[in-house]
C-alpha cells in the first residue's frame, strides 16, 4: 500500500528534476488553485490527524495558525523522531524529501507564515547535508523565496539541528533549544500556536504529517479517505522492529490488525512465538500476543489503552522478559528527563525502585499501591506530555501481565 | 582550543546571535580535535555573545550531544535502548569493552576512543547499532566491531 510513500525508490531522494517527473509540486500547484480557505477544507475533509504523537486535527491546526495575526509566523517540521523504536521519518526525509518539503510550502501558504524551520535530531546528522542541499533545490527552482510561482508569498527554510534531548521533540522545548537556552517545556497557556519561537505564533508539526498533506493534495482526498476505516481513514507510515525478520519501514491502511502488520516484515524470528508488543514509541502501551488482533486504528488501540503515537511497533519475543523491558523502558525517561517537574523527575526515581522489586519478587501490596498512586500522579500532574504518557506502558504491563507483578514473600503461591 | 578565527568564523555564520547558541556550540565541538566545549571555549563564546558563562554550560550541560570534558578522536555511541536491548546491546557493550579496555563514559588512554551509551539512534531496523561521529553502523557482531575498530585505528596511523 503506497499512498505517502508512493515516491519511495521511484527515484534517487534527490533528484528534484526527477521528482518533478514524478508530478512533483502538482500538489502545492493545486492548493494554490483552490486558495488558502480551500485547501484547508480540503485538508479538513481527509480526516488526517498529526502524525507526531498527540492526534490533533491537522485541518483545524493549520486553520488556527492562519487566524493568528502576528508580524513573524513560524512553521517548524518536526524531525526529532526520538521515540525509541521509531525510524519512518528518517525514510521520508531520505527517499523523498521534496515531498515534505512541498507539504511545508501548502502548510505554510495556507498559514500565512513566512518562515520555516526543519528541526531534525542530532543523530540525523548524516542527513543534515542532504537536508539543506534539497532546500536550496527548491530556492533555485523558485519553490522557496520571494513571490513563489507568482502568488505574492514567500516563504524560507531553514535547518535547524537538535543535540540529543528527547523532550525537545516537545514544542515549547524545541522552541527554547531553538532560542540557544536548555530545551526545557513551557507551562501552558500561551500555547505554541500562540507564543511559541521567539514569542511568535508557531506552528509545529511532523514529516509525516507534512509529507502526508502533499500526498492528500496531489492524490485527491476521496482517494485517501478510501484507504483505512470509515472512522480512521488513509494510511500510517509504521515502523517495526525488534524480533522480527523483515524489520522496517511500512505503509499500513488504518484497520489493518496489528497481527497483519507484524506479518508484513515476515513474523517473529526463530520460529518463536511473541511474547509482547509495544506500540507508539517507549511511551507507548504494551500489549500481549492475544490482543494481536486488534485493530490499528486511533479508536480501536485506545480501548485497549494503548495509541498510535509515533506509529513505532516493537516486537519482543516469548523468551523475552518484560520487567526487563521496563526497566529498560524506564531508564530511558530517567535519563532524558529534562527534571524540571516533581512528578516526573522523581516519579521515575520511585518507579526504577519500584520496578526492583518486583523483578525479584520483594514487593509487598504496600508497593503495589505505590506504584500505581505514582504512575496515576505522573499521568496527571506532569508537565508536559513526556511526564504525561509515560506512564502508559507501565500501566498496560501491569493490566496484562499479571503474573510478572506478583507480590513477593509469604504471599507467593507455589 | 583552536585557533580563535575559526571560531570567529562560526559565529560571525550565526551572526553573532546569542539566539544560536545551540548550533554554534555544536560546530564549535566539531572542530575541537577533543570533541569538547573547553572552558577556555566557552568563556571565548561567551564573550563574543555577550552572555554570562553560565548559559553556556546550561547549554553544554543540558544536551546530551555536547561535552564539557574531553573526549576521544572517535566517540562511540552504543544505543541502550529498547529495541537494541531486545537485540543484544549488552553483547555489544561486552564486546567493546573487551576491545577497548575502557568503561561507558571513559577514554581510552591514546586519547583515540571514547565511549558512550545513547537513546534511540533511529537505526532500530538495523539493531543492534551505534554510532561513530556521522556514521550508523547495524546489525553488529564480534567480527563487525572488530573490523570497524581497526578500520579506524588503520585511518590514524
Ligand atoms: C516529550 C515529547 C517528545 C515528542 N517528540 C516528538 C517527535 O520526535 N516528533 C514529532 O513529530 N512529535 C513529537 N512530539 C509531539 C509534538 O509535541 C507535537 O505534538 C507534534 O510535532 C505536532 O505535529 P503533528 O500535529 O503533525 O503531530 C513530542 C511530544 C513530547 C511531549
Ligand atoms: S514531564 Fe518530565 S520532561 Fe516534561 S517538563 Fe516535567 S520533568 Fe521535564
Ligand atoms: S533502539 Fe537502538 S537504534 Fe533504536
């Protein structure tokens, strides 16, 4: 299924006379056509939500940035991609990154925003040069700059690179890194919408999402809402790793179940059976093989407590031990936790401990409690969405692998 | 520290702006031979920027991309992270430091490797993987780590 991804391999990633052959811009051309006003219906009407984690509708989004009025406007792509297990948007921006490109253009001329911002991650740095080559591409080709193709607006990119801080994957702690202060998330209201780079109204959104709208635009919408299910239509880019024997990055129609997308890369290596999955990056829910046949919808994961988030599936296998993996889990957000709320940076402090005990079996019903008044306060009362979701693997863990958190002592059975 | 007009250089390309922090101190690291902000470096920068020497180090301190000690020619970024945990990072780890004789976080005594552990490298479809200066290499064995290791010792000399 190729819809986002259409372009991958049909030419070099870098190529803009060759990406150009492949209709290139035609979607940018027809959002001009229609107008701003239009093209964000339009948008509207495809259903896509963000691809960067937190499901907002892109329509309306971009609609909100057009209704702020402000002399500097800014429209930063997201390609921090720092959730573990989650590597789509380093394809998009490899095989095809004239496409988001293009998806920014739309975005921005939709928007009225004069500025733009790639803000890719540190460990992208091969990539920075490919980055910024294609951008001047687009400027020599009169895609980006002054009055581009003859509309009146204009509209600049410009690379910006993270330094390894996975909180700054955060709008307000990207826009801090970006000020040249430590990437540390603002407290809400002003939104970034509102008040985000340098205090300016600031629209952040993902490659995918980008890369997305520039599929919709030159596609046609009917034929994205064609794909996936009447209440979560198109396609999501997903990549999946971990046991598996074809790990890599796949386009899924929505309503697919996540057993046919971990059949896609060819099933769990050595003939084992899985012994668990998580979905959407480390903060993303874990699930045990028997819930496989859910469906990868936004509705259908959330009743099992489980999102989409980054679109990442990890697959571990039956040998595999999943307070390990927590743990694992775990020490990933004591490390970039940027500290700067109580819930989180010390939340993570009692869960490590927490998580101890019960991996050799000492923990009492007292720390049972414990763990689940800190997760519930962590989801709660954090900060930002970092504080905020991480507790959900610990949370699916706990409801469907009982058995791993049994108590320890006197009440061990057997 | 080198020499001062490169570092003239990097700033006057972020136009002096303190707003750019960031991105000069990355460049600035990566042409330190130590792959390290000094504190003679960052009092230069700050200097130059007309911000106190403490934002500098909230900066270097904060991101895990930067350092304020020195390190090797060579930094070896071993990912930890969940799907190259699943995939044998501690084999990995184990094989590096039988190689190099050094800890995470350490040099080795020629000053030519460091080593370190790192988050999510986004090569998880070819785990396990690490990452050396701009390059990612997968699906690592003992014999792959052996030959990348002297490939870059042979590079020196
Ligand atoms: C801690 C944290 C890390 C995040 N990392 C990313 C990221 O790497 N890439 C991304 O697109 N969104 C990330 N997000 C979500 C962004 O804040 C934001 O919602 C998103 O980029 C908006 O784009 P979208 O509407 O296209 O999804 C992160 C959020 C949080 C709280
Ligand atoms: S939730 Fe964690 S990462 Fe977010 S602001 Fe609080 S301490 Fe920082
Ligand atoms: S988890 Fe190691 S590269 Fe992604």
């Amino acid at each position: 299924m190729k819809f986002i991804t259409a372009n991958f391999d049909q030419y070099d990633g870098k190529d803009i006379q060759a990406y150009i052959g492949l209709d290139g811009f035609s979607g940018l051309k027809k959002a001009i056509e229609m107008g701003p006003l239009a093209t964000i219906e339009e948008v509207k009407e495809s259903g896509l939500q963000g691809r960067g984690g937190a499901e907002y509708p892109t329509g309306r989004k971009i609609e909100q940035a057009r209704i702020e009025k402000a002399e500097r406007k800014f429209v930063i792509c997201n390609a921090d991609e720092g959730e573990p297990g989650t590597f789509k948007d380093r394809e998009l921006i490899k095989k095809d990154i004239y496409q988001l490109i293009e998806g920014m253009i739309i975005v921005a001329y939709c928007a009225n925003a004069n500025e733009g911002v790639i803000y890719c991650r540190e460990e992208y740095d091969w990539m920075h040069e490919h980055i910024c080559t294609s951008i001047l591409k687009c400027k020599e080709m009169g895609y980006l700059g002054d009055n581009i193709l003859d509309t009146g607006f204009s509209f600049e990119i410009s690379l910006f690179s993270g330094a390894g801080s996975y909180v700054c994957g955060e709008g307000f702690a990207m826009c801090e890194s970006m000020e040249g202060k430590s990437g540390r998330p603002r407290s809400k209201p002003p939104y970034v919408k509102q008040e985000g780079y340098l205090n300016y109204p600031t629209l952040v959104i993902n490659v995918e999402t980008l890369s997305a709208i520039t599929a919709i635009m030159k596609f046609g919408t009917s034929n994205f809402t064609d794909l996936g299910t009447p209440d979560c239509p198109g396609t999501k880019v997903i990549s999946i790793s971990g046991k598996v024997n074809k790990p890599g990055v796949y386009e899924v129609p929505f309503g697919k179940t996540l057993e046919e997308i971990i059949a896609l890369a060819e099933g769990v290596k050595g003939d084992k059976r899985i012994g668990f999955v998580q979905i959407g990056g480390a903060s993303g829910g874990i699930l045990p093989e028997s819930a496989l046949k859910t469906q990868f919808t936004y509705r259908e994961l959330k009743s099992k407590q489980v999102s989409v988030g980054s679109g990442a599936i990890v697959v571990a296998d039956e040998d595999d031990n999943i307070l390990d993996y927590l743990e694992n889990v775990g020490q990933f957000f004591i490390h970039e936790s940027c500290g700067k709320c109580v819930p989180c940076r010390e939340g993570n402090r009692q869960l490590e401990i927490l998580l101890g005990k019960f991996k050799h079996k000492t923990a009492t019903i007292d720390d049972v409690k414990m763990y689940k008044d800190i997760l519930d306060m962590m989801s709660e009362a954090s900060l930002c969405g970092s504080g905020r979701t991480e507790p959900v693997p610990f949370k699916t863990a706990f409801t469907y692998f009982e058995d791993a958190f049994a108590l320890g002592g006197s009440h061990e059975i057997l | 520290m080198v020499e001062t007009r490169v570092i003239d250089g990097i700033l006057g390309a972020y136009q002096n702006d303190a707003v750019n922090l960031l991105q000069i101190l990355l460049k600035v690291q990566s042409v330190e031979p130590k792959n390290y902000v000094s504190e003679e470096v960052a009092m230069y920068v700050a200097n130059h920027l007309d911000i106190p020497i403490s934002r500098v180090y909230e900066v270097v301190t904060y991101f895990a991309a930067l350092s304020h000690k020195p390190q090797g020619k060579h930094v070896i970024q071993i990912c930890n992270t969940t799907v190259c945990q699943l995939n044998g990072f501690n084999e990995v780890l184990k094989w590096f430091k039988d190689a190099l004789k050094i800890n995470p976080g350490e040099t080795t005594a020629d000053g030519l490797f460091s080593m370190k552990l790192t988050p999510c490298i986004g090569a998880c479809d070819i785990s396990p993987a690490i990452k050396i200066g701009t390059n990612v290499y997968g699906n690592l064995t003992k014999e792959k780590v052996e030959e990348i290791l002297s490939e870059l010792r042979g590079a020196i000399s």
